[in-house]
C-alpha cells in the first residue's frame, strides 16, 4: 500500500480522499465494527465556525478575517513556547474559515441552517474570549451531512480497489525502518455486531502488520477515558472532577496519542481541553456515562450546587472555560439552571445529531413543529419528561424540594434562592438594567437571529404565565481534546527537538485539530468538525506527495 489512515473518523475520511484523489492506493484501518465510519462527526451537532459568510451577511452581521482573527487569538491565549505551531495552524485555519471553506464543503454538497447561531459570547469587553459576532452554522442535516460526502468517496474508492477498509483492526504500535516510520501493527478483534456508539468487544483474536510509504493518524482524542482526563486536569481548573458523563463514545480513548507518543511524536498541550459545564445523563443512552450537553440561550439562572448565582460573566452559553473553572472553586461537580417553560421551548438546543431530527432529517415539518409549539423541540421535552436531572413544578418551594430530592444532601436554601430569583426578576422588564445576564439577554435579541428562534421574550422566572419552573441539574461533561500530537503545517509529526518524524503524518483531534492545539486554551466552537476537514485535507495532500 502507499499509505496507511489509522482510524476513520471525518479526518481520517478526509485524508483517505485526498489520498485517492492523488492517485495513491490507501489501507484505512478501523478499529470498530464494519458499519461505523465517521467516529464522533457522525454524532455531532455538524455546527461550523465560517466567518464573513452570506447566511451572516443576511441576518447584518459583519464579521472579517481581522475580527476573526482578534476573538480566535484572544480566546486561545497562546502563551508557551509550544504555541508556534498551533498558533501557525490557528493563522492557516481562520484563513480557510474566510476563505475557501464555505465553497468547498458546497462542492461537496454540504448545505447550512439559515439561521447562524452565536456559541461563546464572551460577555466581556474588546480584550476578553468569546464570539464577537454570530459565526456557528449548523449544517443541514447535522454531523452524518458532514460525513456523507466523504464516506461515499471512499465506498467509492473500494468498490474501485484503490482503498481497502479493515475494520475491527486495532493499531497498537508503529514500526519504523532506519528512522523512518514504515508500518503499523496492532490487534485484530472479535468481530461482533453492535450498534453504532456502543462500546465493542476489546478481544483480540489475531494480530496484523501492515508496511505503507506514509503513516496517517487519525485516530482521535482522550474524551471517553476518564482516567486520562483526569490525570491530565491541569490546576488552574481545580481539583480533577470525580463525577463526569461522557460526551463522546467509549471509542475516544487516547491509543492513537499513546502510539503516536511511543514511536518518538511529541504530544504538547495535554492540559488543554475543552469539556462542557452544562451536561445532562441521556435517560437513553448509547455509550458508557452517556451525557447530552445543552447548548443553551442565555436566559436560565445558574446557580452552585448551594445556590448561590454564578457570578459574571458565567451564564449560559458565555465562556465555557471560565465557568468551568469557577464550578471548580465550589467544591462540586454540579450545577443547576432554574428557568420557566417559555425559556427551554426557545433557548434549549441539544447537541448531537440524534437530538436533532428535525435538522439531522432534513424536516422542514419537524422544524415548524420545533419553532411554534408550546412545549419545544420533542426531544427536549422527553429529556424534560424523563431525564433524571430535570425536575418540574408551578411553585418554587416545592421545586427546590424536589431539586434537593436530587442530590445526596438537601443544599439548596429555598429563600435564598427565592430572593435571587426575585432581585432579578425585578431588573427584567427594563432594558437599562445593570444585571449583567439582563443586559445580556436585551443586547443578544439586537441580533436578528437570537430574537427569531434563541433568546425567549424577557420575562419574570416567578411569572406563572410563563411557567411551570423547571430545574435542571448540570454535570461536567468531557468532549474535546485542545493539544496533541505535535505536527508542521504539512501534518509531519514532530520530535521533541522539533525536527519531523519521517513518514508520520497526524491530522483531527490526534494532532489538536493542527499543530497539537490550534485553539490554544478555548474554542469559539464549531471549530472542530472544521478542524478535522481541514487538517485531515492537509495530511492527505502531504502523504500523497510524499509516495514514491
Ligand atoms: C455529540 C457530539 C457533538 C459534537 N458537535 C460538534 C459540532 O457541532 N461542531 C464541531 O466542530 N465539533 C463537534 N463535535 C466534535 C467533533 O465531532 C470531533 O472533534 C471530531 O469529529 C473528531 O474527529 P476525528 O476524526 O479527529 O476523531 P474520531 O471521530 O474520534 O475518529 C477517530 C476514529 O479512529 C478510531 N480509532 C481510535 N483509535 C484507534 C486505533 N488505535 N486503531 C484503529 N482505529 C482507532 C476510532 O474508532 C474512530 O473511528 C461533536 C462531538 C460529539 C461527540
């Protein structure tokens, strides 16, 4: 073979493609059964940072590659020697969010929710994180959209015996001629079928070696190994959380990045991650400590788990990393929002393609049906009927009973809580006020797209027309690996010293989305599934030029 992708998730798709598209012939090597191809993207919501694009255009908003590139490099924070290739990638990338992005995935039949959607607002002045500007474009259709096109081109390409797709096959080493890496070697393991996501049999029943010009890795992050998480928390997020729901499958967990590391690559960034702070247990779950991560509007009151109001600027949908690292003062690993019926129909959006089959159906019915019913999306109200953090009430005595019901112990003051609630409702009907969530929520319906379908009309949470009050409590939830391997701007892994590893190429979340980190510390999300394509594009190029 000229070339070897381990792992075949969307960068690993992508890498494959472009390897075919020059012309070379490709081992794609899997470890999961034989129907799963697209890892984690097939899963995903499919939102997309693009910048400058028509749909923000349309809804007035102005964005540029200048302001791109201010949020992205004030967010990431690159800080440490290790940054100059991440911060390299970073540059590479915003340029393609800007430029040829949008074009190619519309080569590739990839269409986008008209509305754009505005992730992590930052709600800081110019010099703080966050999304000035709405940039999250929701693919139609979702993750499995995003994968389609490239999982056809490779069916393709083994109907046409340029790629031969080895499922069940586990890569455990790589081997290397005369400093060159030349081969992979690994387990073949018990073929069984599962259902998509869910964990599969880790029994080996052969071994494999395989020997290919170029060596691609693919193989995604560390999410679904707790143990990893956890000794890679870096302090200044506070003690490691020993609760967590996992947001991805078991699948992601970290082998690509230990072999990569064995065979000489320099992994940097191990401490940087990305895990939500608004994460609910799926009462159907697929994989293993199965979490859904809300994306929410910025309307719900956040409270610790003793009920006290987080302080500014963590509300929802601000700053993941600093809300993150202010849960982790509190000595908890939960939190809770409090919010009213009229709030979750409008500002509750789940992540996932599964949670979205209305966008992820193409269904333009199911869509109406989202916008304009009393109880919200269907899969937010089953969440609401039957998720175990969700507890229902017209009365706010007898729901934070039922919240304190919860939990271990009964923490929660319902006075206390009472008088929060009640010194912001007092601030709610005036768009001057100085409450900072306030200003926030009057300032985000400015935005054309928030007032159609994001942030709910400003209303009192204790107004029972609005009601009932709904409590949510919200676990830590892992989903994204920040660093990586540590790769050039052709996807070559590096050595510690710097100097590229012959014949080993690493691209997607492996390699930190490009470089080992190209968000540096935070995202301005929807900068992943973008990650993978674009880096997966680059390792396939740099491979195939590579072979003789
Ligand atoms: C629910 C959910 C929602 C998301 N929503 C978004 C979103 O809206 N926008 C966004 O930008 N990002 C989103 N993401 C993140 C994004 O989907 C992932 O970061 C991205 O898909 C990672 O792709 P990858 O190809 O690098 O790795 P993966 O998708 O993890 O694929 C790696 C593949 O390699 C295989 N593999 C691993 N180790 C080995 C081995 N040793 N041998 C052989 N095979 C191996 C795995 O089985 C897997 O198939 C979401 C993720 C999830 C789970």
């Amino acid at each position: 073979m000229d070339a070897i992708v381990v792992g075949a998730g969307l960068a690993g798709l992508v890498a494959t493609c472009e390897l075919v598209a020059a012309g070379r012939r490709v081992l794609l090597l899997e470890q999961e059964p034989a129907p799963w191809l697209g890892g984690q993207a097939f899963w995903s919501f499919g939102g997309l940072f693009l910048v400058d694009s028509p749909a923000q255009r349309r809804l007035g908003v102005r964005d540029s590659l200048e302001r791109a590139t201010a949020d992205w490099m004030r967010t990431a924070g690159f800080d440490r020697d290790d940054d100059v290739w991440p911060r390299l990638w970073a540059e590479a990338y915003l340029h393609f969010a800007a430029g040829e992005k949008r074009s190619w995935l519309r080569q590739h039949g990839i269409g986008f929710f008209p509305i754009v959607g505005w992730a992590e607002r930052g709600g800081y002045e110019k010099t703080g994180p966050g999304n000035s500007v709405p940039r999250f474009h929701v693919t139609w259709g979702t993750g499995p959209a995003v994968v389609a096109p490239f999982e056809r081109r490779v069916r393709q390409a083994v109907d046409e015996g340029r790629v031969v797709l080895k499922f069940r096959h586990r890569a455990e080493s790589l081997t290397s001629t005369g400093g060159v890496i030349t081969g992979v070697r690994g387990s073949i393991l018990k073929d069984q079928p599962v259902e998509r996501g869910r964990p599969s049999s880790r029994v080996a029943v052969g071994q494999f070696e395989y020997r290919g010009q170029a060596i691609v890795l693919t193989t995604g992050g560390i999410g679904g190994n707790h143990e990893l998480v956890r000794q890679n928390w870096p302090s200044r997020l506070g003690p490691a959380p020993q609760e967590m729901l996992s947001g991805v499958p078991a699948h992601v967990d970290g082998s690509g990045l230990t072999l990569g590391q064995a065979a000489g690559g320099s992994v940097i960034n191990p401490d940087r991650m990305w895990h939500y702070v608004e994460g609910i247990e799926n009462w159907s779950p697929i994989w293993p400590r199965h979490g859904i991560r809300i994306l929410p509007g910025p309307s719900s009151m956040w409270f610790d788990a003793l009920g006290n109001r987080l302080p500014a600027p963590n509300f929802p949908g601000y700053d993941t990393l600093a809300t993150l690292q202010h849960l982790g003062t509190t000595g908890f690993d939960y939190s809770w929002f409090v919010l009213t019926q009229e709030i979750i129909k409008r500002e509750f959006a789940l992540s996932g393609s599964e949670q979205n089959p209305d966008l992820t159906n193409k269904s333009i019915a199911m869509l109406l049906q989202r916008i304009v019913s009393g109880s919200g999306p269907r899969p937010v109200e089953a969440f609401k009927q039957r998720g175990a953090d969700f507890v229902v009430d017209a009365d706010l005595d007898q729901l934070v009973k039922k919240m304190n019901a919860l939990t271990a112990e009964a923490r929660l003051d319902p006075v206390a809580l009472r008088a929060q609630i009640a010194a912001r409702d007092a601030e709610i009907l005036d768009p001057l006020s100085r409450d900072p969530q306030v200003h926030g929520i009057y300032a985000g319906r400015r935005y054309l797209g928030d007032r159609l379908i994001r942030i709910a009309r400003p209303h009192k949470l204790l107004d029972p027309n609005a009601g009932p009050l709904i409590g949510v409590r919200l676990h830590i939830l892992t989903r994204k690996t920040l660093g990586g391997l540590q790769t050039d701007l052709s996807s070559r892994v590096l050595r510690a010293d710097g100097s590229p590893l012959p014949g080993l190429y690493a691209a997607g979340e492996v390699a930190g989305f490009g470089g080992g980190g190209m968000h540096g510390y935070r995202s301005l999300e929807g900068s992943f599934l973008g990650g993978c394509l674009f880096s997966g594009r680059i390792a396939g190029r740099a491979a195939a030029a590579a072979v003789i």
